[in-house]
C-alpha cells in the first residue's frame, strides 16, 4: 500500500510557546529545529513509508525536507496542525497515495522500524496514536487518506473515534512507544530529557541540542547513503 507521511511544520519562532520559561526563547527555537529534523530522518528510513509530505512556510525546513527527498507544500496561511495536515492530505491524494500516517515535528524519539510495525499492521480505516497522557492525538493513519478530516489539539483522541464511528469507518487505538512523548510543555521536557538518558534512541539532533557541550546543525541530513523516499516512492 503506497504510503504518504504527513508532517505539518510551524515557523520555528512561533513553535514551543507553552514550553514557557522551562527554555529561553533562542533554544526553544533551536529545539523544535532540532526536533523536526530527527522527525524528518526517522520518516525518511522508515521502510512503510513511500514519501513525505511536509507542509511547512518555515525555508530552513523547506530546505533540509528537500535535501531528504521530501515532497514540499507550502503552508501560506498556517491556520494550525489540521488545516496543514489537510493540504498534505490532498497532495498525498493527487499524488496517487492510498495511506497516510500524520505526525507532529515534536516526537523526537519516534523509531523508524515502530512506525513500520504500526504501519503494517493496517490495511484500512483509522488507527489513533494518543499521546502519552491519553487524550491528545500523536500520530493519525488513514486509509484511504481522507477517511476522516484531521483534528488535531486538546481532546483530539476522542474527536477523532467520534469522527471515525460517525463516517462508518473502523478505527482502533495503538502505542507505539516512540510516539507516545510529544514536546509541548516543560514536564514534557523533562520525560523526554529522561528518555534520550535512559533510553536507547535516536534523536541526534535533539540530544546534542539539549547537551551543553554541542552545538550541531540541527537539521542537517547527515552523510550516510540511505536512499531518499523519491527514490524509493518513483
């Protein structure tokens, strides 16, 4: 089943803002930059996954997306995570895609071959990711693609089983681990400065940005030799 990743992307000055005084302002960009480009490379070796879509106005993630093979469209009113999970969802449908799984630019520790597994295990209808406290949305697959309009934010958990019964589709609840930890507040920081220090995972970029010792670029593809998601989508 050819499948689309979805991946909505704010300017980076205006993500994080709940993070509050948990970060300064300069990190709390440098973070979310930093988040978006281990989001981006678990996608891109995620062997379920044909292509991603990144639905973004920010040039720097437009750049590193297109250095990853991504498709790129651009976000020119930024009404929020739904409305830009849509414009992903109709490129995905113009393109030919018959699945697509939405996730957020701030779940660093997402593991490629979990995605993998959650992926193949579904044929059809909706499959809700919650987050880690139940009751938000953290990762959304839909086959087809528009089985049910995105509905992203506070309670979307709910929103989304009630959009799914409401359309008569067949929908079911996964965990997959790596999904679970969004960053929106400062206890969600700390979980995830927990993990990336107890955890075997990932997020290179996100780890070094959180370190005191290292300053990468954070949205730097990296030099290995895995193919593109163009590649692999043609």
């Amino acid at each position: 089943m050819r499948t689309a990743a979805i991946l909505p992307v704010k300017r980076f000055p205006l993500a994080k803002q709940r993070l509050g005084e948990s970060v300064g302002e300069e990190l709390r960009a440098d973070l979310a930059r930093a988040m978006v480009g281990d989001v981006l490379s678990a996608l891109r070796d995620c062997e379920a996954i044909d292509a991603t879509i990144v639905v973004t106005r920010e040039q720097t993630v437009v750049t590193a997306a297109r250095n990853l093979g991504a498709i790129v469209v651009e976000d020119t009113v930024e009404q929020g995570q739904s409305a830009a999970a849509e414009l992903g969802i109709e490129r995905a449908n113009a393109e030919g895609f018959e699945r697509v799984v939405c996730v957020p630019g701030d779940c660093p520790a997402l593991g490629p071959d979990e995605l993998a597994a959650l992926l193949n295990e579904h044929d059809a209808g909706v499959t809700i990711v919650p987050d880690r406290h139940g009751s938000g949305t953290n990762g959304l697959v839909l086959a087809p693609p528009d089985a049910i309009s995105p509905s992203f934010g506070p309670g979307s958990r709910a929103r989304h089983e009630r959009l799914a019964q409401a359309a008569g589709i067949a929908w079911r609840i996964e965990r997959p681990s790596s999904l679970l930890l969004d960053i929106d507040t400062g206890d969600d920081l700390t979980a995830l400065r927990e993990r990336l220090a107890g955890e075997r995972v990932r997020a290179p970029r996100t780890r070094a940005v959180l370190s005191p010792d290292a300053t990468p670029d954070a949205l730097a593809p990296g030099s290995d030799s895995t193919p593109t998601q163009a590649s692999r989508a043609a």
